[in-house]
C-alpha cells in the first residue's frame, strides 16, 4: 500500500514554460491523429459568458471539436456551490450556457453538453478520490486560496476546498488525456494527475494522466482595466447587443496617452482595447494600434466597437434564434447527460473493481 506523501508540487511540471512546451508537442500530435483524444472543459454556470470566454476557451474548444477531438463539455452546476452559498437562478444560467455554447459553434452531434447534477456516477468517484490527497495540499492549492480570498460565502465550505477534487473526477470519469487550460487553472490539473497516479498506484491502472493543453490566447482585461468577469460588471456578455457593446467600449478606462500603441505591459488598459479589436478582425494588435495612431481613445473605441459587433452579429443572431426553442436546449442536455452517465457507470465500475468493491 503507498502512503500520502505531503510534498510540494514539482515546479517543474507545474511550470509555465514547461507547460507551454509540451502543449506545442501536444498540438502536433492533435493534428496528426485528433481522433485518438478526448478533451474535457467545463464552465460554472453562473449566467452568460462574456469576450474573454470567447477568445480565452470557446473559440479554442470548437477548434479541437472541427479538428475531429472528441470534445466533453460539462456545465459544472454543483461546482457553482463553491463560491456562493446558493446558487440562484441556476436552470436558467444552465440553459444561458448552453445557448452559448450553441451559438458559438459547440455542435452537440460531435460534442457532448452534460451536467454534473446528471452524473451520479461521476460524483460517487469524489468518495474515493478524496481519501487519496491530504487537507495541507488541498489547503495549499495557490487557486483556491485566491478564490476563499474573493468568496461571496459566508463561511469557507467543505465543498470550495475540495473543489479540485471534484474536478479530478470531472476529468477522470470520462479518461480524457487534455484538459485545456489557462495558467491559472494549473494546480488543479495537478491535483486530477495526482490523483490518478495515486489510484492507479494504490489500487491498480485504471485512470490515465491527463495533461494540460495552455491555450495561447492573450488576456482580455475587463473595460475597468482589472480581470475580466460576470461578476465585477466589467464584461460584455456573448449575447450582449450591439447597443450595449457600443456603451460598454464608450466607458472603457484608456489613459492620458492620445497617441495608441500597444504595449501591454506599460499600457495594460489601452492595449486591451487594441487587442479586442485585432481578435475581432484577425489582424496584429500592433498594426491596428498603428493606424489609429494620434486619432486618440475615441476613435479606438470606434474601432472596437465594430469589430466586436462585426464578428459576433452572426454568434448573436444564432443565439437569439436558439433562444425561442428551449425544448431544443433541454434534449441537448438530456442526450448528452445519458452519454455522460453511460461513460461515468462503466469507469465507476472498473473503479470498484479495481477495489474490490463490487458485490
Ligand atoms: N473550474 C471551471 C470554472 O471555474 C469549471 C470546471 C469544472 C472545469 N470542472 C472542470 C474545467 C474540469 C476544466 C476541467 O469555470
């Protein structure tokens, strides 16, 4: 039997650069052969994803799902517990996710849209897993100890410090080697190889190693210049309008500067601005920065306000016509909740198997 050694996570497999080499070899390997991957992402459902949703992950997960990677997208509706105390409204924040994941080209033939609240199975794994790391690492996850930092609960919950535990399971139950992820979400990945590693020591192989694939995507701040996020109102939505697009940009912080560049560590504010516009159009920040020139902040926000509008017109407007059949959204989630589940029982099986739990 192995013990739980309390160590330090290696900084050599959580580092950045390490991580972004290996994501380049993976990358390869995806474009050889996609379909030998399965890749698992997820989001909280807590109301309409926002731009730096789009160019961070979604536009990323559409990509792999066109390249042929059977792609897992789970809305995590019990994770949404870990930073609130209740979570509110949350059948419609589902279906707001779903809608966007729709609209923005996630194709429920190829891909497959489900729940954690539809997934016993992949929940009972947490039970196991959770015996399998110790309160002072899971205390000293560097993510989860920013998120109780900015928590809207009262008091910390059970439930917000195992978090990554839980998301080991999100992984693990469906055995997929790729995990796209932004830096952040780092220590979590390497909770879910710990995890794995520790079972299949334990217990015997049952769980593959899943590997992190760092999306490359630049950081999109919100309009306020600080992270970007639904809930500190600096974020405009997917399915915003182009009105509200247009007033969001109009508010954006700038800076006394009036001839625009980009330069993202001196002008964080404006360059972000560039930055949503050259996503938007495809084109190099630098080079849209360059032609606004000394036309000044009003006439940079012009140009991003158009570009925003300009790319995501076609996004809304599916958005808003896959709004009116609920009825669709809802048999998109069962189809890919009954897929989940068929996935979720046969590894919980192997897991009790490999156990000696099955009686
Ligand atoms: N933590 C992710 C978020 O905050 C959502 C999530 C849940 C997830 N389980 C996951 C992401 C597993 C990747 C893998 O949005």
């Amino acid at each position: 039997m192995t013990t739980i050694i309390d160590a330090a996570p290696d900084d050599d497999e959580l580092g950045v650069p390490a991580a972004r080499r290996r994501s380049a070899e993976l990358e390869r390997q995806i474009h050889e052969r996609p379909g030998r991957f399965r890749v698992l992402t997820g989001d909280r459902p807590t109301g309409r994803l926002h731009l730096g949703h789009y160019f961070g992950t979604l536009h990323n997960r559409v990509r792999l799902q066109n390249l042929g990677v059977d792609v897992m997208v789970l809305v995590a509706d019990y994770q949404v517990l870990t930073d609130r105390d209740v979570a509110d409204r949350l059948a419609e924040h589902v279906e707001d996710l779903v809608l966007d994941y729709l609209a923005v080209g996630i194709d429920p033939d190829r891909a497959t849209i489900f729940t954690h609240s539809a997934v016993p199975a992949l929940n009972q794994l947490l039970l196991p897993f959770l015996s399998l790391v110790s309160v002072a690492e899971l205390g000293r996850n560097p993510t989860v100890k920013d998120e109780i930092a900015h928590s809207r609960q009262s008091a910390v919950s059970g439930l917000m410090f195992t978090y990554p535990v839980h998301q080991a399971a999100d992984i693990l139950f469906c055995k997929a080697g790729l995990v796209p992820v932004g830096q952040d979400q780092l220590p979590h990945l390497e909770v879910a190889r710990t995890v794995a590693r520790r079972f299949n020591s334990r217990y015997g192989p049952v769980f593959p190693e899943p590997e992190a694939l760092l999306s490359a995507a630049p950081l999109l701040l919100g309009t306020d210049g600080g992270k970007m996020s639904k809930s500190r109102g600096n974020a405009i939505a997917l399915a915003a309008t182009a009105d509200e697009t247009a007033r969001m940009i109009r508010g954006a912080k700038t800076d006394a500067d009036r001839h625009i560049t980009y330069d993202p560590v001196a002008r964080p504010e404006v360059s972000s601005l560039v930055l949503l516009a050259a996503l938007c159009l495809g084109r190099d920040p630098h080079e849209v920065a360059g032609e606004i020139g000394g036309r000044g902040a009003a006439a940079l926000k012009a140009v991003v306000t158009d570009a925003v509008n300009d790319h995501f017109a076609p996004i809304r407007a599916r958005r808003a016509e896959l709004a009116r059949d609920r009825a669709h959204i809802r048999q998109v989630l069962r189809d890919g909740n009954e897929w989940a589940n068929a996935i979720a029982d046969d590894t919980l099986k192997e897991v009790r198997e490999a156990m000696k739990a099955l009686y």
